[in-house]
C-alpha cells in the first residue's frame, strides 16, 4: 500500500471471483481514487488469488491477503477491519468483488461519511435496497423474497430501525469501527452483516441508508446457500431472544452457558 496519509481502505472479500475482480478493482481505482483496496482470497481454486496478486504487482494501492481456505465472508471481513484499524485508515468500505456493487456509487456513499459543513458525517453509511430509490436489477422473484423476508424478520426480532440490515454495501468510520469487539462477533456467514448493523445501531452510531442499485452478479456463482441462510436466521432469533430475555435482579447472578 501506498506510503501516504490514509483515508480509505476498500475490503474486497474474494472466492471464485476470477471473472469480475479487475473490473471490480478498475471501478474503484476510478471512482475513488485515493483508495487503497485490499483483496481477502479464500483459496478461491480459479486463481482469484493469484490473478489478484498480478493487479497488485502492478498498482501500490492494491495489496492481497491470502487464506488457506473458505472461511466465512464475516471473518474476512473482520480481517479487514483490524488490519484497517491497524494501517490508521479513517474510512474502511465493505462492498462485494462480484459486481453487484457498483463502483459508481462510491462516492455518494462516502460522501455520507464525511458530511460537509451543514451535515455531520454517519458513522456508519449502509448502501440501501430496501428504501425509496433503491433497485435491484436481475433478481428473480424468490430472491427478492428471502431478502425482504429475512430483513423483516430481522428488523422485527432485533427491534431495529434500519431498513436494509443485510445489506453488504458500507462505509464504516474507524471511529467507530474501533468500538466493536471484532474477537466477540458471532457470526461467520453473511449474518455478519445484520450483526454489526445491529450492533452500531445499539451503541447509538449515527447511520445514513443510502439507496443503490444492486446489480445480480455478472459472472461466477452465488455463494448464498440454505446453511448460509439457516445461520443467519437462528443468529438472529438468538439475539432477538437475548434482548427479551429478563435481566436478573442485582442481588442475582446470571450465568452464562
């Protein structure tokens, strides 16, 4: 990475994505240009990692990190954030390698984040589906379904506010990336996402839902799968079951299984 004061750092979470990463990259590089990016490869045995390491070989703003093996979006990205913390970025964006994000919309959502001289910046800046003026574009009807279900059930089980919990498109302030317990965390799959959302919201982080158009991937294959889905569903009922739960009187001692 680049010898320079830093500002944001791009965590780009790889499998199998040998087929749309540069584009991914090259879309980075031009919409926000004093970004550093930082690819996260799980073993991906289409040489993503490999393919990866050429455009960095090539670009100091560009720097891999490789693991032996598909270990769950949720701990890359916990990786990400501590080598972010680390390296004294103030901004670090979370978005997916497979261009379902677009690059384009960069911009507006660090804009977000910053805030300006009438608006304060968000702490955390979460690229919204479900709002007005969010799409989707190439999902079929049973995917807009389990994304919606899941996020209603989400919002009503965790008693949140947010209207797009699973939403993977953000940019975080490290200010207040440095508050959550990254070691604590639960979640390895995508409810990651719902995680951390959820646990901003409660720490009383200002968040900003930005509407983007989210793109089905253009090439590779879909990683949602039902274990995927099961994991992230009992996670949050779990949670939602915590935050019911009766907390023991003082002179009581809650034990923890």
């Amino acid at each position: 990475m680049r010898d320079r004061a830093r500002d944001v750092l791009v965590v780009l979470p790889t499998f199998e994505e040998r087929a749309t990463l540069p584009a991914t990259i090259a879309g980075v590089r031009s919409h926000a240009p004093g970004a550093d990016i930082l690819v996260i490869d799980d073993g991906s045995p289409d040489g993503t990692g490999r393919l990866a390491e050429e455009i960095a070989a090539a670009d100091p703003a560009v720097s891999v990190l490789h693991r032996p093996g598909k270990q769950g979006l949720g701990t890359a990205y916990a990786l990400g954030f501590a080598r972010a913390l680390a390296g004294g970025y103030r901004y670090v964006v979370e978005m997916d390698s497979d261009g379902s994000h677009l690059p384009a919309e960069l911009p507006v959502l660090l804009a977000a984040a910053r805030g300006d001289a009438r608006t304060r910046g968000a702490g955390l800046v979460i690229g919204a589906r479900w709002v007005p003026g969010g799409r989707i574009v190439n999902w079929p009807w049973y995917r807009r379904w389990v994304s919606r279900t899941g996020t209603r059930v989400a919002r009503i089980a965790l008693r949140s506010e947010l209207r797009d919990l699973t939403s993977g498109f953000r940019v975080i302030d490290a200010g207040w990336l440095a508050r959550l317990e990254l070691d604590a965390l639960d979640s390895h799959g995508y409810a990651f996402q719902v995680e951390t959302a959820w646990t901003f919201e409660r720490l009383g982080c200002p968040i900003v839902e930005v509407p983007i158009t989210f793109v089905e991937r253009a090439g590779g294959r879909s990683k949602m799968s039902l274990g995927i889905v099961a994991e992230a569903l009992a996670n949050v009922l779990r949670w939602g079951w915590r935050l019911r739960r009766p907390r023991p009187h003082s002179s009581e001692r809650e034990i923890t299984p």
